[in-house]
C-alpha cells in the first residue's frame, strides 16, 4: 500500500473551485477505526451545502463524502476481515471526520456494512445513501402492493431509487417534475404517471394513499391537502429547505391525515436491508439510476453539475 493517497479536499467554504486533489498521509488505523480502500461513493446535496459553508460544525479543510463503497484495506475488527466488501453511510463522514471524497477513508468500524455482491463498483456506489433512503421512507410509508404513491421530486436520486423500489413491489406510481426533459428518466424507472405540473387529482380525484415528499418545507401543506383523507405524507427530503413557515398542525393536517418523516442518520447499521437492495437490483427487480460517473479528479466539475440541476439520478465519484 502507498503511503500517499489522492483526496479531493474542500480547503475553505465556497463554490466548486475550493475542491482541491492533494496527496495526503494514508490514515493509520487506530482502535475502533479501520481502514477502507473507497472504490466508489456517490454524490449528496447534503455535500454541496457543506461545501457552501452551510454546516456550522464542519471545520476545513475536510474531506467530504457521507457515503462510500469499497474493501477493508486493514482491519481493527474480527468481524471484518481484510478484503471484505463494505459500504458506510452518515455517522459525521465527511463532517467531523474525513469522508468518502479520497482513495482511502478511515472510518468507525460501526459504520462499516459487509455486503455481497457481483455489480460494477459504480453501482455499488449508488445504492448505500440514496436507496436506504428511498427503502427507509417508503417503510415509513406503510405502502403495500396495490396503492397508490405520489412521488414530489421524482428526479432526485431518492426520488429515482423510490420509483424503482415501489414498481419493483406492485405499487401504482405517479411523479412530479419541474423538468420536462427529465421525464424519461421517471418512466424508465418504473413511473406510471409522469406530472410536469402538481395537478395528480386528474388521475387520481381521491389522492393519492400516500405521498413522498422530497421537495420538503414549499411542498409539505400541499401535499397533506393531495393526499387522500386517511392517507400518509412521508417528508424524507429538503430540496427546497429545512422549516415549514408559519405550520399550525391541526389547521393544515386533515383528521386522519398522517405527517411522518424518515431521517437518514438512521441508515447506520442497516447492512441487511442494503443487501437486499443489492440482491434486488441483481435480480433485476429494482433499477440503479446512475446519471453520470466521475473520476476523483473531476470532483469540482461534479459538483458544479450537481449544483446546476442537470442530473436525473444518482451522480458517482470513482477514486
């Protein structure tokens, strides 16, 4: 193993351009901690905004990256032998310790996921985050074969992942978008209705049993009037901010009307359900929506694309 490691460093709060490749130390593994060599780690808005300067408690330079995949280089835990196949999501990656922007992460073995699979590294890499978060909000949910899920942001890669999971299941599926020309990518996958507009009562007069919402604090009040008297509103993203402004509960939520949320700080651990992701995406049954892969040199212009809105899915950075 080099002693050095490529790493794309965010040297300061700001846009793309403060994205630095440096040769940096390979960490030492010290107890608790063991040493990943990161194959692939996908792309999060939640990396843009820290990028921005939008986490307080994020001091610079740090590498970032909430999630990655890759194999234990060394290891400080038996049950995690060298050459284990591995994913790790959240737990501070990226914020109060170095992340998944680099060839190789420190991280805390209980972070550490062992999965199995035969995909291509940049698949893999696509999963952890993004589908843990679709399969979390979509269990929140409740739903079951046969009902009906509206999608708000489709186009995110949650949105995307959702999509895939609910079809995959049976699950009647409608979504909104912004962007006409990223429809297509909500029909391949598995979007039966796609919304260019927010107008779901023209196929569904009721509502819909059950609404995702991925836009957050502008979308929230509307969906609990779309969805159907009875029905369930998960808010599982912030695409357009954290707080809903002037919310009076037993005003804006129907009687019976339920409001629940799903956080992915509570990903950690759950190395079971992304292995099922993984077998079910071998099998065909749900489809990895992987807009564009970039090479760790690239790590600036990925983020400038991200930042711009013109990925359709999930966007994946490769050491």
């Amino acid at each position: 193993m080099s002693e050095t490691m490529r790493a794309a460093v965010c040297v300061r709060a700001g846009g793309p351009e403060v994205l630095e490749i440096r040769e940096l130390p390979v960490p030492a593994v010290r107890p608790g901690w063991s040493l990943v060599r990161v194959r692939g780690a996908g792309l999060n808005r939640s990396e843009l905004r820290t990028r921005q300067g939008h986490s307080p408690a994020v001091r610079f330079p740090r590498v970032l990256g909430i999630e990655c995949v890759g194999v234990v280089a060394a290891s400080t835990d038996p049950r995690l032998p060298e050459g284990t196949t591995v994913a790790a999501v959240m737990g501070e990656m990226g914020r109060a310790f170095d992340g998944g922007y680099a060839e190789y992460a420190l991280l805390p073995n209980a972070l550490l996921m062992p999965v199995t699979t035969t995909l291509p590294w940049d698949t893999v890499a696509a999963l952890p985050e993004t589908y843990l978060t679709a399969q979390g909000a979509l269990d929140a949910l409740g739903i079951v074969a046969g009902q009906r899920l509206l999608i708000r942001g489709g186009t995110s890669s949650v949105g995307l992942a959702a999509a895939s999971i609910a079809a995959g299941h049976g699950v009647e599926t409608a979504a909104t978008t912004r962007r006409p020309g990223k429809a297509g990518a909500l029909t391949t996958a598995g979007v039966g209705h796609v919304l260019l507009d927010d107008d779901v009562r023209s196929i569904w007069p009721d509502g819909p049993d059950h609404v995702l919402d991925l836009v957050g604090a502008d979308t929230v009040v509307d969906s609990l009037r779309l969805v159907r008297r009875g029905g369930t509103v998960c808010v599982a993203g912030s695409l357009s901010g954290w707080i809903v402004p002037d919310f009076e509960p037993i005003a804006q939520i129907p009687s019976g009307t339920k409001l629940t949320a799903f956080h992915s700080d509570t990903l950690r651990g759950n190395a079971a359900v992304l292995q099922r992701v993984v077998h079910e995406v071998e099998a065909g049954v749900y489809r990895p929506n992987v807009d564009r892969v970039f090479g760790l040199a690239d790590i600036a212009a990925a983020h400038r694309y991200m930042e711009d809105n013109k990925a359709a899915g999930k966007l994946v950075v490769v050491p």
